[in-house]
C-alpha cells in the first residue's frame, strides 16, 4: 500500500514543482571560517542519529489518540460540537486532528530539507556550507521519522495546509540568497520547535510520540541557531529599503503561519460545519493560548537578528506575542536540547537494569 492510499484527499498531481530562483555560488575560500558555525557544524556531525535504531518503533500507539493528548487539547473540546458529539464520534475528532497537525509536520520538514539543501547551493560561505549540509540529513531522517510515525501508527495523512504551501511558495520562488534562512531556519522552524514542545510536552512519558518530537527538537535546536548566526551580521549592514524588504516578508509569513493551525481540512473531512468550527478555534482561550505559544521561539529571534522595526512590533503586538522579545532563546534551546539527552540517558538505565535482571534470570536457572 501507498502513502497514496491513506491521504484523506489525494493531492491532484501528486507532486509539487516549484520554480526556484537564485544563483548556484562556489567559492575558492576552504580556510576556517566563524568559529561559532564551525562549532556548530561539529556539533551536528557528532549529534548525528538513526530513526530506525533511536527510537522504539515497537511501543505500541493508540491510532485514536497516537500522540497520547487530553481531550481538553483537542481545539473543539467545549464547543458545541463536542458536546453534541458520542464517544465514537470524539475518537474520530482526536485522530483526524492529530493525523492533520503531524501530517503537516512531515510536509513541513520536507520543505525544510529541500531548503537546506538549497542554502547550500545559494549561500556564500563555505562554513554555511557545511552545516547546511549537515542539516540536510537531518532533515531528510525528520521525513522518515513522521512518516514511518504517520503511515504506521496512525494509517492516515493529509495533504499539505495551503498557508504553508503559501509560505514555502514565497521561500524558494525568492533569488536573495538570505531568504531561505528566513523563511525556513527562523520563521518555519521556528514556529514548529515550539509547536513540537507543546506537544512533546502533553504526550505520555514513554510514549513514541514524545521520543520522536523531542530527539527531532533536538536537531530543529541547532538548526534554528545556523539560522540566528548567518543572519545577524548579514541584516546589520542591510540598507533601510533591504531591510523593509525583509521586515514586510517576516510579518506576511507570522499571519499565515499564526492561520495554518486552525484546521479547516479536518472539519471538512468530518462533514462539520467548517465556518462555525474555525469561528470556535479563533475564540478558544486554549487556542488562543496555543497559537500564541508558537512564537515564543520566532519573536525573540526575529529581534535578535535586527528586523525589529515598526511594521513587525506592530504586527507582533496585535497578535498578542510582543513580550516575548525578551524572551532568552538561548535557554529555551538549551532546554529543547536537554530533553533528548534525558531521554536517552533514562533509556540507557533501562536497558542496563535489563540486562541485570535476564542476568539474575539465567543464574537462577542455573
């Protein structure tokens, strides 16, 4: 069976080209370069992983509710909807959301594994090169991961939401070789580390669904970081116009990604009434809460590399999210990268206290 055979609506065609503009650039310059990118690109070579052995594909996943959330997450719960809805009705609700937003989540990472490999081809610097290079892998094994996760656990996927569709459009279709840095490391990625957190944060320890989001948090850390260190010194010499430029393209991004979570497709597959489901999200003191959380890592990096100018305050005050400028991203990553390391660490003293306990077995037998 194909992955043809479990979307909710087959994509017509079933391929996606997009014209991508922007000029190939060598360069003869091998000689080390910033010494924080080099680090980091050190760092994603040692922090290299395997989806198929790092995570424990056998647990076994509820394809109801396969990331293990309550139902007071659900972006209906408390509605009318939801209450008029019977047990069987609110499983089919929390599968149909769930497989959305990780099915979103896949496509998410495919852009950004095309678009890594783009900065590699676009970029300048051959130490930019480098670690693009490292996160191109490290993307293309987030693919796998969601979709082994998807089409095995959940037997269910939708197409892609057409606000990032829109957003990736924009990104690639772009010839300045910063773009894809903006675009994807600081305002996709970002808002999908904080989107995974959240989840992450809710599933059921032990579960595969939080192994998986934080080993992948644990790569989108960095990743976001590539992004904060290309850009700073890059926008500081930019003129007002360039940066305008910029400014303009990070508010249009923030609105349609801030509208790609109200989740429209799945009323509609549900046979809702998609107008008064999305006008329930759009109120929902948890949605609200949650839509705002999505910035908390975008805001404060958007003003760390300096496209901190009226249109984007502004934008960013009326959604709500302008404190979090002052935000310390550097913890906030510290923290995603800390989850993984713990995770591993439990992982391992099970398997040794495993180990002791067939060891015991067997001398008992003896």
């Amino acid at each position: 069976m194909t992955t043809r055979d479990k979307y909710t609506d087959v994509p017509t065609p079933f391929s996606w080209e997009v014209p991508s503009a922007g000029d190939a650039r060598f360069t003869w310059e091998y000689d080390d370069g910033r010494a924080r990118l080099l680090s980091l690109y050190q760092k994603g070579k040692d922090k290299q992983w395997d989806a198929q052995s790092r995570i424990d594909w056998s647990l076994d996943v509820d394809p109801m509710n396969p990331i293990g959330l309550p139902d007071e997450f659900h972006p209906l719960f408390g509605s009318p909807m939801w209450e008029a809805a019977d047990d069987k009705r609110h499983a089919e609700m929390r599968q149909h959301f769930q497989a959305w937003q990780v099915s979103q989540f896949l496509h998410g990472e495919q852009g950004a594994m095309v678009c890594a490999a783009k900065i590699v081809e676009v970029v300048p610097d051959m130490d930019a090169k480098f670690y693009a290079a490292t996160q191109t892998m490290d993307e293309a094994r987030h693919v796998e991961a969601f979709s082994r996760f998807l089409q095995e656990k959940i037997d269910l996927v939708y197409p892609i939401n057409k606000n990032l569709t829109a957003l990736l459009e924009d990104t690639l279709r772009d010839s300045r070789w910063d773009m894809p840095y903006l675009g994807m490391q600081v305002l996709i990625e970002g808002l999908a580390l904080a989107a995974f957190g959240v989840l992450r944060d809710m599933s059921a320890p032990g579960s595969l669904a939080k192994q998986l989001l934080a080993y992948v948090m644990q790569d989108e850390a960095r990743h976001v970081a590539f992004g904060r260190i290309s850009l700073k010194d890059y926008y500081s010499a930019l003129t007002d116009a360039e940066r305008g430029e910029r400014e303009e393209f990070v508010v249009d991004a923030c609105y349609l990604m801030r509208d790609r979570f109200r989740g429209e497709e799945v009323f509609e597959t549900l046979g809702m009434d998609v107008k008064a489901c999305a006008e329930w999200v759009d109120t929902s003191p948890l949605m609200i809460q949650f839509r705002s959380h999505l910035f908390s890592r975008i805001v404060p990096i958007v003003k760390d590399i300096g496209l901190w100018g009226d249109k984007v305050q502004k934008a960013f005050s009326d959604m709500g999210v302008l404190d979090m400028g002052g935000f310390d991203i550097e913890m906030l990553m510290k923290a995603d990268e800390d989850q993984a390391e713990s995770l591993d660490k439990a992982h391992a003293e099970m398997a040794e206290r495993a180990v002791e306990v067939d060891e015991v077995i067997a001398a008992g037998a003896g």
